[in-house]
C-alpha cells in the first residue's frame, strides 16, 4: 500500500480574518494564537518533532487528539510532491474526520482490519493536518473518482498548490475556527543505498535551489542520488536576497532545510571563515559599506572602508554580494594571481 503519515491540526481564537500564511515548513498556518491545541504521532516518534525513518514496506501508525471537537482533515505530501487525502475516506471503520476533544484518534485504529504500510518514493514525506469547527468544502481541491476508491485524489500537486488551494478554502471562515499542524517521515529503501537525499522547503513560490553551484530545480522537492558529503547550497526566491548556507548530505537518509524567506529580515546564513591558505590576495572594492560578502558559498565578511581583503587559491571563485536596497551581485573570477576588483552593486 502507499506509504502515509498523518497530522492532526488544532482551532483558532480570533475574529480577526487574517491572510493564511504559506510556511516553509508547516505548509500552511494560521497567522493568529489560537486556544486550541493539536497533538499528532507516529508510532516511531513519540515526541511529535522528529523525522523517523521508515523502510519500504515497513507498517505505520498515526495518533492525533485536539483539545476540541473539531473536523480533521489529513494529508499526506510525498518527495514528489504528490497529494493524497489520508482523511476523511473510505477504507477504516471510523472514515468519518469529526474527531472529539481531549480523545485519541489513531490510523490504523485497532477495529481496522488493514495495515498502512510505507512505499516509495523515497524521501521526505510531509503530512498535513487541518481542522475546523465546521465541515470545510474541499470539492475544488480533492474527490473520490470512482465508488470503488478507498482515498480521495488531490487535483493540486506539490506543496505550492496545496498551500494555495487550502488558503482559498479557509480564508471565508471565521480566524479562530481553524488551525493546521504538520508531521514529517522519511522513506527509506531496502536495498543498500550509497546516496542520500535533499528536501529544500521554502515559503515563496517560484524558488529555486543550488547546490555546490549546480542547479537542482523548484524547491519544495525532495532530490535523490546526493553523494554523502558537504555542500554549499543557495535559494533563490523571486523578490529576496539569496540564502546561503552549509548542509551535509549522509546516505540513506534525507536533509531536511526550511527557509523562510521575509521581506524585512532575511534569513541569515551561519557564518563560516573562508579558509586563508595565502596563496593569493584578492581584495574587493566597494562603495556600498556593510555589504555582506560571500566567496564560493561561505560568508567571507562585509566591505569596510571601501573593501575587503582575502585570501584564496588559485582557481576560480564565485563571489556573491548582498546589500539592502541593491540587487544580489554574483561573478565567478579566475585568480591566478594577487588581484584587485572593483564592484559596484545595482540598485
């Protein structure tokens, strides 16, 4: 059977009708405090924040409670970014999503005569909760074909759509009557494997993701076949400052990097020293003070009294420059001796 992982999702208090916002990581969330409260489980994770690792084939379980009666609505996101409806459907004895307060939920439940068990792809899989004090009109987003189907198919596809669609769904609702929660797993082959995986989550449609100055594709995507090992990665997303950062890819096993992106505080990779091997001076000028310097990836400083000093090998190194106000510079140069550049970055 298809591998599914399941969360519950809580209510709001609020009259106020704010936006839903698009998250990185939750998917999708409730911008207010809400007074309620959601918990979700799988059987390999009794704390609720971790990404357990499943094999192919291998059974799973999912527990949620709210701390109100609510309609629950599950969904799981593969690495491919394939939607499946995992609640309300069909298929368990209790396939109804009107789940009581302060009671525990559990899918598989123990009256059900069927297993779950986890399948491909491999990768990170992300399930999304959604409850509401009232029954929610999902026609646009999911149906049943044909009688004969146990699950419901998502017409969206990828967390973008679903993120999107959902917003459309809740935005008429009062602000306190609806919350989400989200829960990860990761799908593990059988077989030996000598790669691992990387899922890039970001909060801005359209973005992309570089790795070691290879680009991958859209984020939101889990990417296979990694060679164990570091890497610098880069995201790009339309509007914002590019963020940069550090990962290590092991085998067998996906990396998990969430990156929201905000219009007055930009994520801020960890800062990490270039390595001084005095090969070669390579000095940067600048008019723009401050301007924050990146040189193949790791963060090298910020331009001072007009520039930057360096050291690097000989070779070609890609410098990036990010300033408020100015647009991200970006050039590769061939150092094949000490040098001088000068930069003038574009607003």
């Amino acid at each position: 059977m298809k591998k599914f992982l399941m969360i519950p999702v809580a209510l709001l208090a609020s009259t106020a009708f704010a936006a839903p916002k698009i998250s990185a990581q939750s998917i999708i969330v409730n911008p207010t405090q809400p007074d309620l409260s959601v918990s979700v489980r799988v059987d390999k994770d009794t704390t609720g924040s971790a990404n357990p690792v499943y094999l192919d084939g291998e059974p799973i379980r999912i527990s949620t409670s709210v701390n109100r009666d609510a309609y629950v609505y599950l969904f799981n996101l593969d690495s491919t970014g394939e939607v499946t409806q995992i609640l309300p459907n069909r298929l368990s004895n209790s396939g109804g999503n009107f789940v009581k307060a302060n009671t525990t939920v559990t899918f598989p439940s123990q009256g059900d005569n069927f297993v779950f068990n986890v399948g491909g792809p491999v990768g990170l899989n992300k399930v999304l909760a959604l409850a509401s004090l009232e029954p929610l009109n999902l026609d646009q987003i999911t149906s049943f074909k044909t009688t004969q189907d146990q699950f419901a198919t998502a017409a969206t596809r990828g967390q973008d759509q679903l993120a999107q669609a959902l917003s459309i769904v809740v935005n008429p609702i009062p602000q306190n009557s609806w919350v989400s929660d989200t829960a990860f797993f990761s799908v593990a082959s059988r077989a030996p494997v000598t790669t691992g995986s990387l899922f890039v989550g970001t909060n801005v449609p359209g973005s992309t993701v570089i790795i070691n100055g290879r680009t991958l594709g859209a984020a939101n995507t889990t990417y296979s076949g990694i060679a164990p090992g570091s890497y610098p990665v880069r995201v790009k997303a339309p509007g914002f400052a590019d963020y940069t950062t550090t990962i290590t890819v092991r085998a067998n096993t996906t990396t998990n990097l969430n990156v929201e992106f905000n219009r007055t505080n930009t994520p801020v990779p960890t800062p990490a020293p270039v390595v001084n091997t005095n090969n070669y001076s390579f000095v940067l000028r600048s008019s723009v003070s401050g301007a924050r310097v990146f040189v193949d990836g790791v963060e090298a400083g910020t331009i001072q009294n007009g520039s930057l000093a360096l050291n690097v090998t000989r070779g070609g190194h890609e410098v990036v420059i990010i300033a408020p106000g100015y647009r991200t510079f970006i050039n590769t140069y061939n150092v094949t001796q000490n040098a001088q550049v000068n930069i003038t970055p574009v607003r």
